[in-house]
C-alpha cells in the first residue's frame, strides 16, 4: 500500500527499523501528512531530537496529548504525545487497580518502584500500553507509531505479551503458594519444600523486609493480571488488523538495510500488514561532470587558470566518490526491494542538506513519502 493511501485510509500506522534511521522522523512527517488529508492525527513519539519535540512542543508536555498549531488551510489536525516509561507505568495502574487502596500500594511497593523504571523492554511494553489507550478512546482517526531504537529488532512487537508472560499466573501462585496443598504437581511435597528453602534463602541473603516486598508485590499483582491480558491481547488483535500498517524505515548502510531485511521476515512470520518500505536519508548525486560554472557560478571566470585546474580536479574526484555512494545506496535498495516483493511499496527519501526539526521541513519530505 502507498503511504498517500495508508494515511488517508488506515487506523494506526507502525514505523519499526534500526536506531537512528529516521522513524521518528518518517512518524511526524505521516501523521503531518495525515492532517494535510484532512483527518485528525496523532503521533505517538519516543525520544524525538530535542529541536523537533521543540516544534512539536514537546518539550515540557510529557505525557499528555498536545495539539500542534497547523497553518488554517490544512483541513485536519496533528496532535503528538511523548512517552515516559515511569510515568505512563503508573498510569497503567492507575487504570487496571480494583480500588485506591490496591493501587497506593503497589505505587509504594518498592519492588514496583523498580520495576517501573527498569522493567526490561518498559518502553517498548509501555508504547503499546499508550496505544491501546489513545487507540480505544476512539479520539483519533489516524494513529502513528513510533518505536524505541531497538537492540533485539523484536523486542517490541513481543511487548504487548512481556508483562503477562512476566506476571504469567502460574508463576505467581508457585511464588505465592509455596504450601498450595491443591494437590496438584506444584502442590506436591517436594516442590513446596523447595520452594520453602528458596524463600528461606532468599530472606537470609536480602532480609525479611525485601522478601515481604517482594510477596505483596506479587499479591497485589496478581488481581491485575486479568486487565493487563486483555489489554495485550487488544493491542495484538489491533496490530494484524487491516486497518493497521507497518511501514519498515531502513537508511541506506549495510547494518540498516540487514535489519530491516530482518523486520521484513518477521513481521510476516507473525501475520502483520507490512505495506511500505521508507529508504531515507539516501545520497543523491547528478551524474553530469561537475564544472566551476556550475559549482561557482559567475566568479569561476575570475578563477586565475593556475588556480581553476588543481580546482576542477578536486570538484571532480569529490563528485566521484558521491556518485560512487550514491550508485552503491542505490543497489542496496534495490536488493531490499526485491526481498520485500511487489506487496511492499518503496519510496525512496532523499538525505536533506539541513537536519528535519520543524513543521516545515516534516512537510518538505512529503514529496518523496506521499508524492
Ligand atoms: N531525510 C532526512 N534528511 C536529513 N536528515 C534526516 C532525514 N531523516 C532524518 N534525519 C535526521 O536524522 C536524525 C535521526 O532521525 P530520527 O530521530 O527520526 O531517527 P530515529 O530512527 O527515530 O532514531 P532513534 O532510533 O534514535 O529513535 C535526526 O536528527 C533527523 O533530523
Ligand atoms: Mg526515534
């Protein structure tokens, strides 16, 4: 699907590559694009460079949802919101606590308190907690998706199943039973007896005052575990949902392109809409001969000969290794087009001469992305 007919059409678009390629770039520009077709947009964001959250002005806002000023012609609207792993945490129960009591406690439960900020892959879990909010509140006709710079490529579509597999209940009713007398397999003796000793181990190498931390840490959690599920299994019904694409951001280096070689395969292995492929930030060079005239307009006449040679013949080498990069980045594409198939469109987004930070400069890319 192109990106004109993904923006004008689906739900939710995912933006999923390497560090630093210019996903949250390519989001601001869609969901920018988005607002241009004349509907009401929301860019879900993680780290953008400080001076493009600055014109998104995202700078003090946090957590919450904030309009961006549009120029009056544009028929639709951009809203963009920040994600903030901590915080959003606790937004998370917040929303899944029975009462104010369970949540107090959980919020100054110290194992919480730790978890809520390192919780592995918090980012990328909490990114899907944001969307299953924003994508439920029905505000939005288009939501854009941003993702953290992942290590392990994968670690955030498994994020929505990471904290229910964490808190998986049987897990916690051997944790929390290590007396279960049910009979069953780990009610048995023996596993209760370990259990018992770990405890006992644990208790001695951390004090009792961990271990109780620990025990109403999983107590309380696990009244939550119901609401967490059917939010992940929400989440996952909406990401191979066809309303939903993922676009796959690649820059043209040979570590960007593998890994988005890589996304490719997976997010078919697991059923999701892959529509498009962005190569950005990709070199252009013109394959004429450069001459002074054109580099240095009117004062290459004034170039003493003496001069003007050594000068030509540095132009020239420079221009060569830039056709040669360019000549090279193109074949990477086109090697990724060819693995992505004729299902993936690909649009190919020149490397601009200034870095993408404001609202003008978002727009400027939808020549390349929406054509
Ligand atoms: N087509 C482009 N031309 C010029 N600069 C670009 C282009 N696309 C992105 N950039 C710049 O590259 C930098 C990285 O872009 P961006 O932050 O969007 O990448 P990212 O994939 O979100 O990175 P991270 O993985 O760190 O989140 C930014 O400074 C951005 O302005
Ligand atoms: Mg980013």
């Amino acid at each position: 699907m192109k990106l004109s007919a993904m923006v004008a059409q689906q739900q939710l678009i995912v933006c999923v590559g390497s560090g630093g390629v210019g996903k949250t770039t390519t989001a601001a520009s869609l969901a920018l694009a988005g607002a241009y077709a004349g509907r009401r947009a929301l860019v879900l964001t993680i780290d953008p460079a400080r001076r493009l959250a600055n014109s998104l002005g995202l700078t003090e806002i946090g957590n919450t949802e904030h309009r961006i000023a549009l120029p009056p012609e544009v028929p639709g609207e951009l809203w963009a919101m920040m994600l903030d792993a901590p915080s959003t945490f606790d937004d998370v129960i917040r929303k899944v606590a029975r009462d104010d009591a369970t949540r107090e406690a959980i919020y100054n439960n110290r194992i919480y308190r730790s978890i809520a900020g390192s919780f592995s892959g918090s980012q990328e879990y909490m990114a899907t907690e944001r969307l299953f909010d924003v994508m439920q509140s029905g505000r939005y006709e288009l939501v854009i998706l941003d993702t953290p710079p992942v290590k392990n490529a994968l670690d955030f579509l498994d994020a929505p199943g990471r904290l229910a597999r964490f808190l998986d209940k049987q897990i916690m009713k051997r944790l929390l039973t290590p007396h279960d007398e049910d009979g069953g397999f780990f009610g048995s003796r023996l596993l209760a007896g370990t259990t018992a000793v770990v405890y006992r181990l644990l208790g001695h190498i951390f004090g009792d005052e961990f271990l109780g931390d620990i025990a109403s840490f999983f107590a309380l959690f696990k009244d939550l575990y119901d609401g967490f599920r059917e939010r992940h299994e929400s989440v996952e019904r909406t990401f191979k949902d066809a309303r939903t694409s993922f676009v796959v951001v690649a820059a043209p280096t040979e570590p960007s392109m593998e890994v988005a070689g890589f996304f490719l395969t997976e997010l078919r292995a697991r059923g999701l809409p892959l529509a498009a492929l962005v190569a950005n930030q990709v070199h252009r060079a013109s394959f004429t001969t450069p001459n002074l005239e054109a580099v240095f307009g009117a004062r290459a006449r004034a170039l003493h000969p003496a001069a003007a040679g050594p000068l030509l013949a540095r132009l020239g080498a420079a221009h060569l290794r830039l056709a040669d990069l360019a000549s090279l980045e193109a074949r990477r594409v086109e090697a990724l087009r060819r693995q992505a198939g004729p299902s993936v469109d690909v649009h190919v987004v020149p490397r601009l001469a200034t870095e993408v930070h404001d609202l003008a400069s978002l727009a400027a890319l939808h020549r390349f992305l929406i054509g």
